[in-house]
C-alpha cells in the first residue's frame, strides 16, 4: 500500500466553495487509479471558499511519474453545485510534489483533466496518454471556441453572442458584474436626479455644463474643464491625451491642406514655415480615415462627423501648438483653413469639431480595433492552439482575463452592422500593420523620437523594454534555438490562425505567417503582451478624465462644419455639441469604462500559479520588480509636472483588456 497525499485549492471568489463530492483519478507512466472520493463525509471535498484542504489517498501500489489527474464531481442532494478549483498539489510517495493548475470551474457530473505545472512542447511529450490528452484538450477548445465572420473586411471574433455563454472560468466575476453595473447606474441616477438623460435640448451656457460635473470631478478632470479651450492644452492632447498615436512629423505639407506663409506669420517667431519643416518642429494629424463618412441618426436627428487635417508648431519652449486647421480633406472656398488670428469662436469651433473628429478616431480605431479587437484575436488563437501545457500559453493566459466577455458586451451595446463604428472599422482595418503596433517602431515611423514632454513615448518605451525582457527570459529558457521555434507545430497553428483571422491574411500588414527565429517570435509576443496591457491602459483609462468634460470630446456634432469664417457665435457652439441627453449618457459610459473593479490584476500580477520551474518564477519575479521601480520612477517625475501623466504607471495597467 502506498500513499499520496492530495491537497485541494479552492479559489476565492464568490460561490467558489461546493458540497459535491470531489473525487479524483491519478495516472502515471505505470498505470492509472481508481476514482477515488476525495472525503466520505457529509460535506465531501471541504472545498469551501478560499481554503485548502488535504487528503491522503491509498493505492495498492505507486501508479509511476504523474502524467496527469482527473477530477470528477457528483452532486450532493441533487443540488447542483460548481467548483472553482486553484490547483491541485500531490505528493508522491518518493518525497515529489506535484502542481497540477487548474483555475477552472467544475460542474457537477462533470469532469477535469489536469497535467503538471512543468511546461513541455508537443514534440517533448514521450507518453501516448499524455500526448492523446493533450490532442483532445485542443479538440474540445476548437469545438467550444469558434471563429466568426462578423464582417468580411474585419479581423473574425468569437462566435459567441452572449457573454453568459461563455464557458464559467471566462465571464465576469461576480464582483466585477455588480461593480459595473452599480458604477453605470450610481452615474445615470446622479445625472436623473436633475432630470437631464432624457433632455434633448442644447446646452444653454458652458456655465450650465459646469453646474453637471461639479460634484464628480477629479483633478485630471478639472484640469481638462479650466482648459480645455486653450491651444496648449489642445496641442498637449495630441501627445499625452486619450490618443497619442495621431500625430506625425511633417516633411512636407500634403497638397490638399494648402498653408501659406502669410496665414502662420507671427505664429513662428522670426522663422519660415519652410525653415521649421526642415528644422523638424512641424507636426502633422490627418483625420483623412474619416473622409466621406456620414455621421448617424440619432432619434431622427442627423450628427455629422469632419475630417480634419492639423498643423501644429513645436515652438522653443517645447510646447505644441496649433497654428492651422482644415475641417475638410477637399481643400477649396468652402472648406476655410482655420487660424489662432481668426475670431474666438471661429478658431474654438475649428477646434471642438477636431475633438469630435478625434472621439471617432481614437474610439474606433486606437481604441476598439488595436487593442480590444486584436486581444480578442489572440485570445481566440491561444485558446484554439495552444493546450494548457504549452510554455507560450502560461505566459499569455493571464492577458487575456475577461477580454472575451467585455468585447461580446462591447459589440451588443455599443456597434451596430451599419453604424459610423461599423464602417470605420473596416477602413481601419485595411491600414493595420504589424509596426504600427510595436511602441519603438511607431515612435520611429512617426518621427518623434526627440519631441520633448512626450511621456506616452517616454512610459511606454520603458514598459516595451521591461515586457520584452520578461518575455525573452521565459520564452528562451524552453525555445533554445530556432530549430524548436520550426519544429513546434502548435505554436506555428497559433501565429497562422492570427495572421488569417485577425489580420485577414494580408501580407502587406508584416504580419508573419510563420516563425522561424526566436527573435521574431520574442518581438511578436511582447507585442501581444504590451498591446493587451499597456497600450489599451494608454488609450482606455483617461476617457472620464478627458471626456467627462463634454466639449473636449464631443462623441458628434449636430451641425455640419462652417464653410465660411465670421459667422460662429457661442450659440452656434453650443448647438453644434452634442445635447444634453447625449451628454450625460455618454459619460455615464466612459465613467464605466475607465474605473477600475476590485478583482483586477494590474500589470505583472499573477495570482494564478502557472509555473514552477525555477527559471520562469524567478523571470516573473524580475519581472514585477522592473515594473515597480518604473512606477516609482514615474511617480517621482509626476510630482515636477503641472499636468502629470499616470496612464502608463504599471500600477494603473491591466494585465488584460478587461474594461
């Protein structure tokens, strides 16, 4: 008779304790066990919530080295009863522990099949049982996990409809379902005791829009209220606002936006608009992406979208400013280039519909296709490819928690087949390239290595390096040359499903179709790692901060641009943003949308145990260090900056896109 002693994790969330009886099958290279109830008593398993409990199981003689585990459960009482279980650790006979992960819940009459924390590739597995295990465990994922065409010239999604459809372990915890829905109401319940979410007129002062925010404003947010209006506010935004990602240094004017000398004298200083183009210090943001969409209909009344191009000025103080706006790609009388010398409300209209224009871009495009869309996409190919065992699935597992739930939500709430998001979607699609989303080269291609108080660059770049150094300890501790990369065909299936589900099979956008090299492989995956995390954080958390205050980020205008100058009055301004009803719904949305629920894992957290060999545990170790000296780092120089930057501080990045 032998003895293996059998300790059950259970998790701690809410209802993630069972009375089911629990009971369990060892196999090894010897042979496999008998199922084995894990506790005769009334209450089986002791599998309460948050606890472990440890059993001893009796076997006539040792099964072998464990390949894997199977866990049943059978109701008590007829109640159906699930179970979250964390792990499962046994210890042999000979002395060895063993960690099993599971992080999965069990229904009743269901079962579960665990293999070893220690990570092996497809062509590593010596065992046909562990290797027929591992076949089904893919299966069962392909069959449950399906792509869908949700547009022909967009990335494909989950097939799933409903977010409760999802398999348990994916949806929502508890916690974060009810914090959510207590934020969106707590938010419509303020803005309905004044009686405005269902007021369609327009806003009859600014004062008016003060009076709404006064009891819910932040410091960012009071900040963007007192300045909203000023240029170099407007010019900081294109560097450190919801949308850093816009602007781009000007070699040379584009035909359709016809700026002359005359009209920027004065705002150069002594210089030429020539001599600052060759100097570098003039930026460029074209919103050409919305060229000739037409805006929705809302409740029977047309909103119309502009598709601007801006130029800015880099002046000697390091400020970014506006010097020239065009409310239109067509250049012509009736498409004005707007200028600081212009009238007040001449020059502030030019701007709002630029904000509003940027609500579009950065929504749509930064926001919803390149960070949720494409975690999305990942998530999807590493479900459907790569089993529980494999090295490249515990390393991005964790950066993909609840991503599935909140797009389904996304798409059923927010996108309709034939709205503005819909077709903005797919433009923005067809100029997707790998490059763009890796941080270095974008900086680069932008040309803005050198601009000064660019912090989204500066952050960023600090976290790409410390991701990329987390990621290389990992991944080449188990792909030891490029042979292994080649030869891995589970890994080579999930680059593929990528390349043609999320990028569509284009070969233009640089994605690879295959991996040869380990450095190809290093630099995609902490692009998939920083795109799930960091970046989504840069473009996600800010939106109250920066949209509570509706008139710097109008989501449409209810007039069409001005074709003329000199006509605009604060009235016109005021008809032209969006009314009230629109107003405080939109921010009861972005107040949902950038608060954080308390079961969130910020960057480098992983409560799950995944790992176990030395070298990875240590990498993650490192790893969270590298991200807590960033951060005091970034706090530290936030304290020197009027305005600072916290989007990128590790502290207030997720793991995943779970918001």
């Amino acid at each position: 008779m032998v003895i293996y002693t059998v300790k059950t994790y259970t998790g701690n969330w809410a209802f993630a304790g069972t009375m089911s009886y629990i009971s369990i099958q060892l196999q090894g290279v010897k042979g496999e066990s008998h199922e084995i109830c894990l506790d005769g008593s009334l209450f089986s398993a002791g599998c309460y919530q948050g606890l472990e409990h440890t059993f001893e199981v009796q076997l006539p003689e040792a099964v072998g080295e464990l390949i894997l585990v199977k866990l049943h459960s059978k109701p008590f009482l007829h109640v159906n009863n699930q179970w979250f279980c964390d792990k499962i650790v046994i210890t042999t006979p000979e002395g060895d522990e063993i960690v099993f992960p599971c992080y999965s819940w069990l229904a009743c009459n269901e079962s579960l099949v665990l293999r070893p924390a220690k990570a092996l590739f497809v062509f590593q597995e010596t065992n046909k049982v562990a290797n027929e295990q591992r076949r089904k465990q893919l299966e069962h994922r392909q069959d449950t996990y399906r792509w869908h065409v949700y547009d022909e010239d967009m990335p494909r999604i989950t097939k799933f409809d409903s977010p409760f459809a999802l398999p348990a372990e994916l949806q929502f915890s508890f916690t974060k379902e009810i914090e959510i829905l207590f934020t969106g109401g707590k938010q419509l319940a303020l803005l309905q005791l004044n009686g405005l979410a269902r007021c369609r007129d327009s806003w009859k002062s600014i004062k008016e829009l003060d009076d709404l925010i006064c009891g819910i404003r932040n410091e960012t947010l009071e900040y963007v209220r007192k300045n909203w209006d000023k240029d170099e506010f407007f010019g900081y935004q294109f560097l450190n606002g919801l949308n850093p990602m816009m602007i781009q240094r000007c070699s040379k004017l584009p035909d359709n936006f016809p700026v002359t000398q005359e009209m920027v004298n004065g705002f150069l200083g002594k210089s030429t608009l020539e001599s600052e183009i060759q100097k570098g210090n003039i930026f460029l943001c074209d919103y050409k992406m919305l060229d000739g969409v037409t805006g929705n209909v809302v409740k029977g009344v047309q909103q119309f979208l502009t598709a601007p191009l801006v130029l800015l000025h880099l002046n000697h103080h390091g400020l970014m400013l506006p010097i020239a706006i065009q409310l239109g790609q067509k250049a012509g009388p009736e498409n004005p280039i707007f200028l600081p010398i212009d009238s007040k409300h001449d020059w502030l209209l030019a701007k709002v519909c630029v904000r509003a224009a940027e609500y579009c871009a950065q929504e749509v495009d930064f926001h919803l296709l390149r960070t949720h869309v494409l975690a999305e996409v990942f998530t999807m190919a590493t479900l459907r490819n790569l089993p529980s065992v494999h090295p490249l699935y515990k390393l991005l597992i964790p950066h993909t928690r609840y991503t599935l739930h909140i797009n389904i939500m996304a798409r059923n709430l927010l996108i309709t087949e034939e709205g503005v998001f819909a077709r903005l979607l797919r433009r923005a699609t067809s100029s997707l390239t790998y490059s763009s989303l890796c941080l270095p080269e974008n900086i680069s291609e932008r040309g803005l290595e050198d601009v000064p108080n660019y912090y989204y660059r500066d952050d960023g770049r600090e976290l790409w390096n410390i991701i990329y150094k987390y990621v290389e300890g990992v991944v080449q501790h188990y792909y030891t040359s490029d042979e292994h990369v080649q030869k891995d065909t589970e890994l080579q299936s999930w680059i593929r499903e990528i390349f043609t589900n999320g990028f569509l099979g284009r070969s233009s956008t640089g994605i690879p179709e295959s991996f040869q090299r380990v450095d190809d492989l290093l630099k995609f995956v902490t692009m998939v790692i920083f795109t799930s995390s960091a970046q989504h954080s840069a473009l996600n958390n800010g939106q109250f901060d920066y949209g509570g205050w509706m008139p710097n980020y109008p989501t449409a205008l209810r007039k069409p641009p001005p074709k003329e100058k000199g006509q605009t009055t604060m009235n016109t301004i005021l008809e032209t943003l969006p009314n009230v009803s629109t107003t405080v719904n939109s921010m009861a949305i972005l107040k949902v949308l950038s608060v954080n629920s308390t079961d969130h894992y910020p960057l480098g957290c992983f409560p799950e145990e995944l790992f176990d060999e030395e070298v990875p545990c240590r990498c993650i170790k490192d790893f969270q260090e590298q991200l807590k000296l960033l951060s005091d780092r970034i706090e530290e120089r936030n304290k020197t900056l009027k305005h600072p930057y916290t989007y990128l501080n590790p502290k207030n990045v997720d793991n995943s896109v779970s918001l």
